[in-house]
C-alpha cells in the first residue's frame, strides 16, 4: 500500500477518472428507440432497465411498464385491472385526490393482499406509520380537531 500527500493522491485519482471516461467513450452508451413490448409506445432507450443478456441491451418493458409488472407479481392483479383502478381514480390518489405520476403505491391489507386502491407516497407511508390501524388513526382524527379548538381559542 502507497501513501500519497493530499495533492498526490488527488492527481493519480484525477488520472483515473479521465482513463474510465475514455474507456466509457469508447464503448460508449448509444441511445436508441426501442419499443415497449406492454404499451407498445416507441421510446428513448433511456427509459428502459439495461439487460446485458439481451441482444438489444436492454429490458423489454419500458421503466413505467416494468413498474407496473412487478405490482403484478406482488398483487396478483392483471395490469389491465391496475389501469382500471387508475381510471376509475382518475388517476388521483385516493385519499388526498392529488395528481398521480409514475411513482403512485398500490394499497393493499398486509394480510390478505386485497387492493384497496392507488395511493400517492405520502398517503401510502402515513397508512404505513399508523400500521393501518383505523382506530390509531380516528385516535389522530380526534387529535387534530381537539388541537384545531384549542388554537382558535388561543389568544396572543
């Protein structure tokens, strides 16, 4: 093992990276368009998962669809009832009723498997903490209104 001042061992560590950066130039990643093989929409190769097995380089099903798969395999629920649940949700969280983008959770008991809904992640990790428990969260219900009283009757 070396030992190398401050300045050295900043200068051989430099060298190393502009030697990676080449090498990575060369074999350089090309973007290309692939098409889904769920949603059948042509895209950038950017949002797909990399998959050396592949000849393309690259998973079959885009990022999103990918997503929604994997759901699929935890849920048993078919991607078409997962659209569904998001149409009939129009695509809103069910809960706060904000927007849903890519990153939405599916709801679901953590005994049974069954599917409530399509949550957003705030709403999904606030079930998550009250472990839910629907008397823990009246209990907080009770809370927050007894709290909202009290400040309105709180006088500076």
């Amino acid at each position: 093992m070396a030992l190398y001042c401050k300045k050295c061992a900043r200068d051989i560590e430099i060298k190393c990276l502009e030697n990676n950066r080449s090498k990575n130039l060369k074999t350089g990643f090309v973007e290309k368009q692939l098409t889904c093989r769920i949603c059948k929409q042509v895209k950038s190769s950017k949002l797909f998962y990399r998959d050396v097995r592949r000849k393309s380089g690259f998973e079959g099903a885009c990022k999103s669809c990918h997503s929604l798969l994997h759901r699929f395999g935890l849920y048993g629920i078919s991607l078409e009832n997962i659209k569904g649940l998001l149409q009939e949700q129009d695509e809103k969280c069910a809960i706060c009723n904000s927007v849903l983008d890519n990153h939405f959770h599916i709801d679901h008991c953590h005994k049974t498997n069954f599917v409530r809904g399509i949550l957003c992640n705030r709403c999904n990790v606030g079930l998550g903490m009250f472990s839910d428990n629907p008397a823990l969260l009246q209990s907080a219900v009770s809370y927050l209104k007894q709290s909202s009283v009290k400040e309105k009757s709180h006088v500076v």
